[in-house]
C-alpha cells in the first residue's frame, strides 16, 4: 500500500480524533479536570484535525496546496508539542521553584486580553506541576509529548516529501 497524501491526512485526522477521545475520556469518565496548559495542548491537536480534514476532503493535486495544508497542521501540532513540553518541564522543577497557582482559564478569558491570557497560562502555575496520572511510571504531559511529537514526524514527512513519484 502507498501512503498518498489523502491516506496521511486520513491518519492525522484519525490521530486528533483519538487524542480528544482520550483526554474527554480521562476528563469525563475519570474525573481528571485539565489545567490551562491541558487545555492549549487540545486546541493544537483540535487544529491539526482540522486542516488534516480539510486536506482529505479537497485533496488537492497542486504541491503547493499539499505543503500549504501540511505547513499549517505542522504549526498546529508543533504548538502542542511546545506547549507539552513546557508542561513536562514545570511537572520537572523542584517544588519551591514551581509558580503559584492563578484564577482559573475561565475567569483569565472573561477578564484579560487574549495575549495576557497566553502569557499567563503558558507561564504555568501550579496546578500545571501537579501530576495527578501516571502511564509506565510517567505523567500524563511526557506522553501527550510523545503522542505530539510523533503527529509532528508525520506532519513534517507530508510536508517535505517528495510528491512528484507518489501518486495522487
């Protein structure tokens, strides 16, 4: 079988579809509430699900469109890793270097401007370090890491690959 750009799209949209599943999942049926950073890692993964749609439905046959649409995913993704891995390292720092927790995402989005609200939540807070699940002796942040970082690989193939000897 040949990984065409419609298969690999198919797959990272299957890909944010699991990732959600699992964080509702873990959210709703396992009582565990995610902190802002939690939350800013859904939205890239919400992206890349997106424009992967987008690339299955149109699937484009100019170049130009495939690496447009895989660019964009790769930025979406990319977001969550960065964004994963400031988690990984705030869950890392000693205790008394771990910032106070803040108001919640909710208040943050009612009172301040969105750019004070980025700056705030990606700074982390202490409800962020708090590691409350744990996979094979690792928090739930080291493998949505994991989990992003691989999507990202696979953005990163579709978007530098070469088109001109795979078929449409």
């Amino acid at each position: 079988m040949r990984w065409n750009y419609r298969l690999v799209s198919a797959v990272l949209v299957l890909a944010s579809i699991i990732g959600l599943s699992f964080a509702l999942y873990l959210e709703h049926v396992q009582g565990l509430e995610p902190c802002p950073l939690c939350v800013f890692q859904r939205v890239g993964l919400i992206g890349m699900g997106v424009i992967a749609l987008v690339a299955f439905i149109h699937n484009p046959i100019s170049n130009a469109f495939k690496r447009f649409y895989a660019f964009l995913a790769t930025l979406a993704i990319g977001w969550s890793v960065g964004v994963a891995a400031r988690h990984v390292w705030l869950q890392n720092l000693p205790a008394d270097q771990v910032p106070s927790c803040g108001p919640g995402l909710d208040y943050l989005v009612d009172v301040l401007p969105m750019k004070t609200v980025l700056q705030q939540v990606l700074s982390g807070s202490g409800e962020c370090a708090l590691v409350d699940w744990t996979f094979l002796g690792q928090s739930l942040p080291v493998w949505s890491l994991v989990y992003f970082s691989l999507i990202l690989l696979i953005c990163l193939w579709q978007l530098f690959r070469n088109y001109s000897t795979a078929k449409q």
